[in-house]
C-alpha cells in the first residue's frame, strides 16, 4: 500500500486576509468622504446611530482589538470621544490603518486558531474576532449605504475596494 503526504494550506493567508480587510477599510473611507458635513453628524433613519456614531465604533475596535490581541491584553471596551469633524474622522481613520498594519504584523498566523477574550467579553478564536471586525464594519456601512441614497446621495459601488 503507498502512502502519500499531504499538507493543510490554508484557504486564505494572513497577508491576505489583512488586504480583504482593507479593501473594505477603502470602501468606508469613500462613504464617509460622500456625506456632507452636517449629516454625516445630525442625519438618521428609524432612532439607528448616525454615521459618525458608527464611524466612532468602528475607530473603536480596529486599531485597539488589534493591539490587545498582540499584546494579550483583555483590556475593555472603550469608544473614543467624537471626533469634531468628518475630516478629523478620516485622519484618525488614516491613524487606524497604520496601527492595524503594525498590531497585524505582530500576530503570527499559528496564534489565529487560539481562544482570545477580547476587550473582556468576547471570548472567541482570533480569527473569528477578526472576521467579526470585517462582518461588524460591512454592516455599518449598509447603514451608511442606506443613509447616503435617503439624502439622494450615489453611494460607491460594494464591489470597489480598491
């Protein structure tokens, strides 16, 4: 009888999973540029949080989930203050960016099947807080999609995010 190795390959790298990350990073900054000041802080449908709040929640998790995990840290949940503007929005957005890709770069790969407890209260592997993060996002910006077409605004195409 012969016997053959075989090898587990992943169906998506690390490298890889970062970039689907931030090609829906790409795609939220281009929603939260399309609305107009005012709105973009004042403007919401059915008591939902506006876009600044959920921009705010975003900005919350990202680069601090990021850092915790990296550091084994269960430190809680804390939302930022609210920024002033939409243009200090999207530098602290920038900012973000930059801490993902420097707490990304500090989690090697084995460690995203391990059970990690983040902000305290959510106790999952890595990985699925990770995907949570992406999941988490693509919802908000529903929310804004649909905030964007009631001020009869285009908002970008889903697919574009790069």
């Amino acid at each position: 009888m012969e016997t053959t190795a075989t090898t587990t390959m992943p169906i998506i790298s690390k490298d890889e999973l970062l970039k689907h990350y931030f090609g829906h990073r790409f795609l939220t900054r281009r929603t939260i540029e399309l609305f107009p000041e005012k709105e973009f802080f004042e403007f919401s449908i059915g008591g939902m949080r506006t876009a600044a709040q959920l921009a705010n929640e975003l900005l919350s998790i990202a680069g601090p989930a990021l850092k915790a995990i990296a550091n084994s840290d269960d430190v809680p949940y804390i939302e930022p203050s609210v920024p002033a503007s939409k243009a200090e929005y999207l530098k602290k957005w920038d900012e973000a960016d930059e801490e993902i890709k420097t707490y990304w770069a500090q989690i090697p790969e084995e460690r995203f099947p391990e059970m990690f407890n983040l902000f305290g209260q959510y106790n999952f592997p890595i990985l699925h807080n990770v995907l949570y993060f992406i999941d988490n996002e693509i919802h908000h910006r529903g929310q804004m999609f649909v905030y964007l077409r009631a001020l009869n605004i285009e908002p970008p195409f889903f697919w574009e995010r790069w």
